[in-house]
C-alpha cells in the first residue's frame, strides 16, 4: 500500500479510508457529497458502498474514469445471492426473488442499517456486466467463509421462512469481494 493513490468511495466514517493511510497510502475519501476530480488513482475502494448507490452505471463510469490505465477498482458487497438466517435479511425481499432487482427496506431485526436506508439489490450479472462496459475487467473473485459465531447464530439456526427463492438456498457466503483491472488505454 505504501506509496499508492487510492480513491475510497462511499467512505462513510472513513474506517477503511483510515485503515488505508495507516498502511501508508496516499489516500482520499468521499462520500454522497463529493466528486471525483483526479483521473490518476492507483487504486479505488468501496466497502459496503455499491448497493447504496442508485445509479450504478453513473458511479462505474466515474470511478472507471478516476483509475490510471491498468489500476484496479476493489469492492466488497453483501453477496448478492446470499439468501439471509436468522433475524437478518438476504439480500431480496422475502416476498420477492433474486431476479427481481431494485430498491427495497430490510425488515428484520438485525439488519439494522437496512432497515433504516435500504438498498439496491442487482444480480451478479447486472454487477459484472456493468464493470465490464465500463472497461472493467475481473482479476479476481472471492467469496469468503462466514466467521463461524456469525455463520452459526445466523445460518445453521435460520428457520425454513427465511429460505428465499432464487439460486443461492445452498448459498451461505455472506460477502463478495471482487478486484478489477481497468482496461482503460
Ligand atoms: C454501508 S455504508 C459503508 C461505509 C464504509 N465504506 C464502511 O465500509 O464502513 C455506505 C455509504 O455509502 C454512502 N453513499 C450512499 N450513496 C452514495 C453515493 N451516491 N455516492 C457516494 N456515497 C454514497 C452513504 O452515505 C454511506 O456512508
């Protein structure tokens, strides 16, 4: 991290933007509020930002548009096949299903954040298809395995009405982290 440009958007409190500049980046933060003005970064953040985010063709062009040629864009999003547990919403309506993508409020008890703003569920393809229109390119994908406490209180114990339609009932990967290249000459 030392030396890099980074671009930390949707940065909230600024807990990854300060976790950056503590690793010895050269970094900024904005938030709902602020333009991006320098098309030099080496690398742009975003933590939990993307579902909050309405117009998410408009933010990839800019963040696209923010990276130098061959800089990387990393994010982390709630998985969007995670089908939700225990007292915490997936990531569609229960009455809904994974297919239909929008805007929508959480409603249970421990998705406090959702329940409070919402958010904006999009298929993985609608996410992919949009990076790569924007001459983002897929480096690498992870999904990592949920911290056992949280996987124990939330999954083994869900009960059969938090099961959603859609692809993911088997799914238990709560997050998704995905590093892009711009292909940007
Ligand atoms: C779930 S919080 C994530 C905060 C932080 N990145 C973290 O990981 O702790 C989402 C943030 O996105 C911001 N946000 C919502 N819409 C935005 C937009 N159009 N442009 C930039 N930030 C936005 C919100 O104000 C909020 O701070």
């Amino acid at each position: 991290m030392a030396g890099l440009h980074v671009l930390d958007v949707a940065c909230g409190h600024g807990r990854l933007t300060r976790e950056l500049a503590r690793r010895g980046a050269d970094v900024a933060g904005i938030d709902i509020s602020g333009n991006l003005i320098s098309r030099d970064f080496d690398l742009v953040a975003c933590s939990f930002g993307l579902s909050d985010i309405d117009d998410l063709d408009g933010a990839i062009r800019s963040i696209s548009s923010a990276l130098r040629p061959g800089a990387s864009f990393a994010f982390s999003i709630l998985h969007p096949c995670f089908a939700g547990g225990q007292d915490i919403s997936g990531s569609w309506p229960a009455a809904g299903s994974y297919y239909e993508e929008g805007r929508w409020t959480a409603q249970e008890a421990r998705s406090a954040l959702r329940r409070q703003v919402g958010a904006s569920h999009r298929m993985l393809s609608t996410y992919l298809g949009t990076l790569r229109r924007h001459d983002l390119w897929l480096e690498q994908i992870v999904e990592p395995v949920p911290a056992p406490d949280w996987a124990r209180r939330t999954m083994l114990t869900a009960s059969p009405s938090t099961s959603r339609p859609g692809p993911s009932r088997s799914s238990r990967a709560n997050c998704l982290t995905c590093l892009m290249t711009s292909a940007r000459s």
